[in-house]
C-alpha cells in the first residue's frame, strides 16, 4: 500500500506499508534480512523458488537505461514486463 500525501509547505511525502514478502523481493537481500529476519527472508525464498531483490535490480536497471535509443526504450520496456511479474508473484 502507498499513500503520498502533501504537508502544509506543498511537499510531498511517500509512506509505504510492505508485506514481507514484498520486502523479499523489493529489497537487496542483505537488507530484507536486516527488515524481516534471515529466518523469514529463507522461508520466503523457499516458499516461492525466487531470487529476493530483483524488484531494485529490475528498478536500478531501469533508471540507468536509455530512454533516447531504440534499444535502450526496448530494453526499459522488456524491465517494465520483468519487474510486474515478479511483483505479481508477490502480492
């Protein structure tokens, strides 16, 4: 769940409530095991058969592509596809 909402100086403000599963997966794994403990980031791992933080990879990735080349918008485009069905399997 995420609610922006804007203070009284105009700024606006993210606050974010995660599951843990979506920290699994949002999250570099040394820092979802720091949120939600090694003992659930390994159940969560288990459970699903996925590698935890592809979510940032996917985003980091994203952000540093070409949005001016053809191959560049391709390869955004094919991280937009990659990173909703991951989320998917976590929700």
């Amino acid at each position: 769940m995420l609610a922006n909402v804007r203070t009284k100086d105009g700024i606006v403000g993210e606050i974010q409530f995660n599951t843990d599963r979506m920290i699994f997966a949002k999250e570099k794994p040394e820092d979802a095991k720091k949120i939600i403990g090694e003992k659930r980031w390994n159940e969560i791992h288990k459970e699903t058969g996925l590698e935890g933080g592809l979510g940032h990879k996917f985003y980091e990735e994203y952000r540093s592509t070409s949005k001016i080349s053809k191959e560049g918008r391709k390869r955004r485009n094919e991280l937009i596809d990659l990173s909703t069905k991951y989320y998917n399997k976590f929700r």
